[in-house]
C-alpha cells in the first residue's frame, strides 16, 4: 500500500514567498519614469496560450482562461501578496468580522465602473450578489452557504452569512466586482464585454485572435510610464510564443518551455521563472468505475508513471514530486505524506494482482487533456501513456480543444452529475488548477467532494470527517486538514499531484514587470519606455 509517513509538527503553515528567478539580461535599456503625467508606456502584446471560451467576469479569476489580464479590468475588494501571502485592500480599505455570521467592509470613496456607475455599498452589494452564485463558472467554486449583502450606510458594506465562514477575506480576492449597471440593464453582454473599476478597461474582442484593453484614466492609482494600450494576443504554439517577443513583435509570451525561454534572452528579452500557486495532476474516474476503482490499480498507477522523469523533462529540471493538494503554505499542507516511489516492476505485479483476480485491465484507459493548455502537455500525457501501457495496462491519449475539454473536466456542473459516469469511462485526466485560497478546502470542495465541480470521487467517510475539519480555524485547522490529506491519500489516491508548475514568462527588455505566483500580470506596476513608446 501507499506510504504515509508521520505529520510533522515542525511544518511551517505561514507565508511563503513564491517570487520568481529571472535570467538573460537585467532590465535597464530605459529610464523607468518615478513622477509626471501618468501613462504613455505605449502598447503591451502578451502573447498567450489559452484562447478564452468567455468573458464572464467569474471566469476572470483562474489562471488557465483570464485572469492574467483581465484581472486588470476586473477586480475585487481585497488583493493578495502573494510574496507574503498577506491579504491587502483593493476596492476595500478596511474589513472585520464584528461576530461569526457577519462580515463588514470599508469601502474606496473614489471609485466608478468603467461605465461610470459609483462604487458604493449599495452598488457593491449588487455586484456581489451577482457573482456569489454556486452556477457561476469559477467564482463558484468557492461559494457555499446562501449569503446576503447589504449597505449599512455609503460605504460600509455588511455581508451576513448563514454559517460561520473563516476564508470571506481570501474569497474576496478572487471574487471580481462587475458592474451592477451592466448586471440589471444588458446581462448577456457580461460573457462578451466585462465592465470593471480596474486600471484598465475593455476595447474589444476578437475571438481566436486577440483581446484589447486600454488605459482607465479616472484610476485612482496611476503612473507614468503605464502602457497606454494593451493587446493579448492568442498563439497555441510555444515557440512561436517567444519567438514573436525575441522579434519585437510581442513583449511577453506566457506559458513556454524552459528551454525556449532560456534561448529567446536575446536582443535584450529575458527568462523568468515563477512557481505557481498550484499543481498539475492526474485525475482518475473512480465513480462508477470497476477498473480505475480498484485499489490496485491505483496504487500501480501512482507507483507506474514516472513522476520525477516527467518533472525533469517537461516542468522544471530541479522540480520535485507534490503529494499534496496545493502548494507549501497551503493551510492542511502535510510535508511528510507520500505515494510509493516510481518502481515499474512492483506496479506490474499489482496489476498481474487485479488481472488475476478478475479485473479487467485490458479496459482502455484515456488520458485526457486540453491542447497547449500548459507547456508540454501534449508529451506529459504521451509519458504517463507509455508508463501505464508498460506495466499492463491499456491506455492512450485524447487531446481537446480548451473549451471542449474544460466541460468535460467539469464534472458535476451545467446538467452532468457524478452519478451519470458511464461504468468504466475509464478517463484520466491530465490538468492543472490553483490554490487561490491556500486552504485545503478550495480542492477538497472542488475535487474531492461527492458533488464537486471537478470531481470523480466520492467517499462518505472523506466527506463526514472533512465537514468536521472545515469548521475549525488556525492550528486546529491545519492539523485536521493535513492529517484528512494523510489519511485518504494514503488509502484512496483520490488523485495523483504531479508537481507545483514552474510558468516561465520571455520578457521583452522595453518592459517592467513581475508576473505573480497566481499568474496575475500586475499591469499597475508594468513600465514601458515614455521616450520610445512602442
């Protein structure tokens, strides 16, 4: 069986900085300016890889569809530090919870929707109301118990829950406000034409080309040197990624490889390497399922594919294997827990075992995955593939388009429920998510609840002892959730961390900025050349 090995109480549960290594050549071909008129950077081209299925403002909080730049154009009452991990205002200024079922907010007095509606409480409160709804893509994920919103005078912003709730500060920060004016008057237009108070607002979009934003004059925090225009433009392959910002057509490519990042530092560009604040996994069907649901067969699994050779080769040559379901820091991260090692002859007996036993582990398997939807995901699943065929079993690849494969991912959601998996579908899931919220809860909601939005796995045992878990808070917290995780790692591998996805990002020498761990592009803090424009 699976290895779990003693919870440390050394495990350090606090901020962790997640900053990014730069290569190539320092920023320092221009005079970033400090004062003057704010703007005239000119035009930024971000070059993609995840062409947008839509632009509701719930989706503008993950990282595979649009929160690298549209977070810009939408946003919320709080922002993280994801260098400190420190949640810190945004459209909010101060935030406190008075009692257990109220939450009480402080609102900006200088802010106004790109369409010129005023952010107040009473505004704020139809924005939130809005996008605090367990159907909204994304967003939704992270809502719960019914809650309501209310304005206890201008700017005083009172939200009063149903149950008690810990995680509203880290929620906000990936809960975008869109205007409540768009909401009431031309709620179709919200898939197509996000309205926000960010520093930057819409222009248009092109789909399968290009998305335009341009700069919020009335911000209230602007600076010289902030680009003008932005231009995000779609690109599904990597190396033509960075090979349009090595020509000067593109200042950063998102989302290539290591090594096509290390060879595009030329003409002043740069590689810079950030770990993200999530994990790339394998999601095995496990409901419903007489194959995959064979303990057997999943500990072969875990000790058949070659986790370490897939990290070395496609995500990062000192990257290491994650048995956990978020990153260090992670509230219910457990530094001790692990799956069996890679050992190919030990997985071929287990699976000789079933076989003998009468499972039939010549039922096709598939690994599933979403084209260009992370770097080397086309040979990542070819390799878990090759690994899976080699010690018995009948596997192969399917590869889908973003949208396609995003709502077959998403499984209990828009009509499909985990009690309609076909017996033996047999799929597996090659995928990536975040931890936006760096508490256990946000995977275990998603992935390892009966009716999560992405999950296949349904145990009433994980469910009763993690109901109990979420009601605690600090230590208590931590200890629960990490020993849940050892527990029903362990005995269910409910699926298999990969590894923390190491993003490289090919900067252009004409720009500053930074990319985030959570993959936000921080265009206040981005400079271009007053003097050469672009």
């Amino acid at each position: 069986m699976m290895r779990v090995l003693k919870l440390s109480a050394a495990l350090v549960i606090g901020a962790m900085a997640l900053a990014g290594c730069s290569s190539g050549t320092t920023i320092g071909q221009f005079d970033w300016p400090q004062t003057g008129t704010p703007g005239g950077g000119g035009n930024l081209t971000v070059v993609s890889n995840s062409e947008l299925s839509s632009l509701e403002p719930g989706e503008a909080g993950t990282s595979g569809q649009a929160f690298p730049v549209l977070r810009n154009v939408l946003q919320g009452l709080l922002t993280r530090d994801t260098k400190t991990n420190e949640i810190k205002q945004l459209l909010a200024t101060k935030w406190s919870a008075p009692d257990a079922l109220h939450w009480v907010f402080d609102l900006r007095q200088d802010v106004t929707w790109h369409d010129g509606t005023p952010l107040t409480a009473e505004s704020a409160a139809k924005s939130l109301t809005y996008i605090w709804n367990k159907k909204i893509p994304y967003a939704g994920n992270f809502v719960s118990d019914p809650v309501t919103f209310s304005a206890t005078d201008k700017y005083t912003l009172t939200m009063t829950l149903t149950k008690p709730d810990t995680l509203v500060p880290a929620k906000m920060t990936v809960m975008p406000l869109a205007s409540p004016t768009q909401i009431a008057n031309a709620p179709e237009t919200l898939p197509k034409h996000p309205i926000g108070t960010g520093p930057y607002k819409f222009v248009s979009w092109t789909p399968g080309t290009d998305v335009k934003l341009e700069l919020n004059k009335n911000y209230f925090d602007l600076h010289p040197g902030m680009f003008d225009t932005v231009d995000w433009v779609f690109r599904s392959e990597s190396q033509v990624r960075a090979q349009l910002v090595q020509t000067g057509e593109a200042d950063i490519a998102m989302g290539v490889t290591p090594d096509q990042c290390q060879g595009a530092t030329t003409n002043g560009a740069r590689c810079t390497e950030v770990q993200t604040n999530g994990f790339r996994f394998l999601r095995p069907d496990q409901y419903n399922q007489t194959v995959l649901s064979d303990p057997r067969i999943r500990q072969a699994i875990a000790q058949g594919v070659d986790r370490s050779g897939i990290i070395s080769a496609f995500i990062s040559k000192d990257g290491k294997a994650l048995d956990n379901a978020g990153p260090v820091g992670m509230v219910g991260f457990n530094q001790d827990v692990q799956t069996e090692k890679y050992d190919p002859d030990a997985a071929k007996k287990l699976v000789a075992e079933a076989k003998a036993a009468g499972v039939n582990t010549a039922l096709p398997l598939t690994i599933k995955y979403r084209v260009g939807f992370f770097p080397n995901i086309d040979n990542m699943a070819q390799t878990v593939a090759t690994n899976l065929n080699a010690i018995g079993l009948n596997a192969k690849v399917q590869a889908m388009t973003d949208a396609e494969g995003l709502a077959e991912y998403r499984q209990n959601f828009d009509g499909n429920t985990i009690e309609k998996i076909p017996a033996d579908r047999g799929w597996i899931y090659l995928a990536t998510t975040s931890n936006d919220l760096y508490d256990f809860s946000q995977p275990a909601d998603t992935l390892l609840t009966c009716h999560g939005k992405f999950s296949v796995y349904c145990n009433a045992a994980f469910e009763t002892e993690y109901k109990k878990a979420n009601l605690m808070v600090g230590d208590a917290r931590q200890k629960a959730f990490a020993d849940l995780w050892a527990k029903f790692y362990g005995k269910d591998l409910p699926f298999l961390p990969i590894a923390q996805p190491v993003n490289d990002f090919v900067i252009s020498g004409r720009t500053q900025i930074q990319p985030r761990s959570d993959m936000f592009l921080p265009l206040t803090e981005a400079r271009g050349p007053i003097s050469a424009g672009k």
